[in-house]
C-alpha cells in the first residue's frame, strides 16, 4: 500500500474515533448505527413551530367567544386578539423555513402539492386561514376605520389606510351592516379552521406509529386543546401589558370573563391529558418501559416541573380559587393571580411542546438505547435564534397596535356584532 494511503487511512480512523469519542457520552444502552447522529433532527426551531401555531389558533378563538358565542364582556379584547392572531400567523412558517436551509424553495410545496403529504397539505391549510379568514375578517371589521382614518391622518399613515381601504369608501348604514354580517360569517368558518390548523400538527405525530411516544389518536385533540389554552393566555398577558403601559384602567369585568374561560379551557386540556397519561400506565404495553424512563429521567424537569406543576396544577388551583371566592378577592390581588397564572400556561404549553418534540428523538429504535439532547446557545438550532423568532411576532403585534388600536385613532363607534344583522 502506498505510504500516502497508509497515513490517510490512519487519518480517517483518527477522525473516526474522534467522532465516537465525541459522540458516545450522548447514548445509553443499545442505538443502531444511523441513530448515531450528533444530536436530534429535530430542535428548538420545530418546537417553536407548533408553539406558535397554537398562540394563533387559541387568540382566534378569544376574538370567537365576542362575535360568533354573544360573550359582550371580552369586547375590549376583540380587536387585540385578532391583532395577536394575525402577528403569529405571519411567522408561523418561519421556523419551518430556517430549520429546512433552503428558504428560496418554499414556494414548490404551494406549486406541486401531494394530498399524500401533511406537510404539503398544510401549504394550503395556512394559506387558507391567513387570506380568507384573518384577513378578511379584520378588513371586513376595520374597513369603516380605514375609511375615517384616511381623511384625519396625514403622512405615511394616511397613504396605508387608502391603500388597505381596496378602494371601497361607502359607509353607509346598509354597507356596514353588510361588513358585519360577512364579519360573522367568516368568524363562524374560521373556527373549524382554526381547529385544523392545529389540530394537523397533532396528527403529523400522532400518525408516527413506529413511535410509541408520538403513536397516539388523541394527540390532535391534545394539541387544539393546549392551543386553545395557550392563547387565551397570551391574550390575558396582553391586555394585561397593554393597559399598564398605557396606564389605563383594566376592565375587571372583562378579565374575570377572560380568566373563566380560561379555567374552563385548562380544565378540559388536564383531563384529556390526564387520561392519555392513565391509558398508558393503566395499559403498560411493552413499550411503557421507555415512556417511563423518558417521563420521569429525560424530561423529569420539563414535563413534571414545567408541563404539570408550572403549567397545569398551580394555574389550576389559582384560577379555580378566584373561581370560588372571587367576591372576597381585591382587584389588585385578583389581577396578580391572573397574570401569575397566564404567565405559567405559556410556559406550560412551551414545555408540553418541548416534550412532544425532542420527548420523541429521546430513545433508539431498538427501544434498548437513550440519548441525551444538550442544546448549544449559537447556531440554527440554539437558543439564541430560538428567542430571536420567538420576539419577531411581538414586535410585529406592537406595530400593529400603533397603527391600528393606537389611542390617538378615532374609531367609527362600532362593535362586532354577536348575531348576523337583519337584512
């Protein structure tokens, strides 16, 4: 053998040991050869992914509960809570896109689709409620204001209201009860739509059969109910910001409304949850070994510390004792608990979310071997850019409110109407 392919090859097996070297502390017990993969496919970018998908859904449904179920007390929150949906929505694929590397080809899911494929379906789904629902319903409910808002503002301001009023300036009385009707409707169409937004998330894993973490029928409803949950959250912790930096009065009535329903929407979630987590203690299959070694070493401070006690039982016991003795309550003291306890679901849900995904790339095939998952501060799957496109939605919302639920704007007077108008 050649004295050059001699030394190559020892280079080649030096670099090889390195990598085990390397690459060995991560895994216990017994994992094929093309598991051995420096860390987990998927990473924070995908957790985030359905995170933010959720917020979106779950504020939808709190801007629902005002026009489609007649709830007159969260009125404050309408607009706000579509303004919330709408800013997540907008980057609900970013994550998608950065985890894939190739952004520029994104368009090719909308241009080929397969009807075989989730994901490819899911193109259509987001296209679907971001342009026939959120962003018809919020024309239809501030067309009347663009029509105002172009006349009194000047500048830049004035030029985006013409151009977001499509050239439609009636404001007659038979316009804007047509707005309102067409409001209605699309509100009522958005809820199953908002469902399916999320609830096909769940089922990418759910479907996963070879995967007994993610093997499960109930994991779409698991995932609509934590959206639901997640974003009435979110809309409490906004309203609850917004009033404070504004340094407005909050509508206690409304919190306490927001707050109900709330409670009820947790509620449901523990208990469906709960009964996942029974079904599969109570049926031990043979795979229960690997769940119990995953929920209680793996992901022991996720799922117990931050997924249950954080995000489940204290936001349970808190909100349920405002539920009893509310009357006996301060406001002061009520809006703490209220904040307390949105603050904990968010970052309940964010560690449900956590547990789905890397909970799943935790053990081998072989269902004999671990891995460990340590998630570096710098690079496309760290922390850093984690948190960069977690902030990105926020401060697209608080634009969002300067420009269209700033204080200094004069509104038309009306309210979205609970009920179709009469013709």
């Amino acid at each position: 053998m050649d004295v050059t392919n001699v030394m190559a090859h020892v280079a080649s097996s030096v670099d090889v040991t390195n990598i085990l070297v390397e690459v060995a502390p991560r895994f216990e017990g017994y994992v094929y050869p093309n598991e051995a993969s420096p860390e987990p496919l998927w990473g924070i970018l995908i957790v985030i992914y359905p995170y933010i998908t959720g917020l979106v859904a779950g504020a939808f449904i709190m801007a629902s509960l005002v026009r489609v179920f007649r709830v007159q007390a969260l009125e404050p929150v309408y607009r706000l809570s579509l303004l919330t949906a709408l800013s997540f929505m907008l980057c609900a694929t970013m994550p998608l896109l950065l985890h894939l590397g190739h952004p520029e080809r994104c368009y090719e899911i909308m241009m080929t689709p397969h009807l075989t494929s989730p994901m490819a379906i899911f193109g259509f789904v987001y296209a679907w409620y971001l342009m026939a629902v959120l962003l018809l319903e919020l024309w239809f409910d501030y067309r009347q204001d663009f029509v105002e808002w172009s006349q009194t503002e000047p500048g830049f301001r004035g030029m985006l209201y013409r151009a977001l009023m499509l050239g439609v300036t009636d404001e007659s009385e038979a316009a804007v009860k047509l707005d309102m009707k067409l409001g209605w409707i699309i509100s009522i169409i958005g809820i199953p739509s908002a469902f399916l937004l999320h609830g096909y998330v769940g089922f990418i894993f759910g479907s996963i059969k070879a995967n007994p973490w993610w093997g499960n029928v109930l994991m779409p409803i698991i995932f609509i109910l934590s959206a639901m949950v997640s974003g009435i959250a979110l809309c409490v912790l906004n309203y609850m910001v917004l009033t404070w930096v504004r340094r407005k009065k909050i509508d206690m009535r409304c919190l306490d409304m927001m707050a109900m329903f709330l409670f009820y929407a947790l509620v449901i979630d523990a208990a469906v949850e709960g009964l996942d987590w029974i079904h599969r203690i109570y049926s031990a299959e043979e795979d229960f070994s690997v769940i119990r070694y995953v929920a209680t070493e793996k992901l022991f401070y996720t799922l117990n510390i931050g997924q249950a006690l954080m995000g489940t039982v204290l936001p349970l016991l808190m909100l349920g004792l405002n539920q009893v003795v509310r009357k006996r309550l301060s406001d002061m003291a009520r809006k703490r608990m209220y904040f307390a306890s949105a603050l904990m679901i968010v970052l309940g849900v964010f560690a449900m979310r956590w547990n789905v995904v890397i909970g799943g790339q935790l053990f081998s095939k072989s269902l004999r071997g671990f891995m460990s998952y340590k998630m570096q501060f710098i690079g496309m799957e760290g922390w850093l850019l984690g948190l960069v496109v977690l902030s990105i939605p926020f401060i697209i919302l608080t634009v969002m409110i300067k420009l269209f639920l700033s204080e200094r704007l004069p509104t038309a007077g009306h309210t979205p109407h609970p009920t179709p108008p009469s013709n």
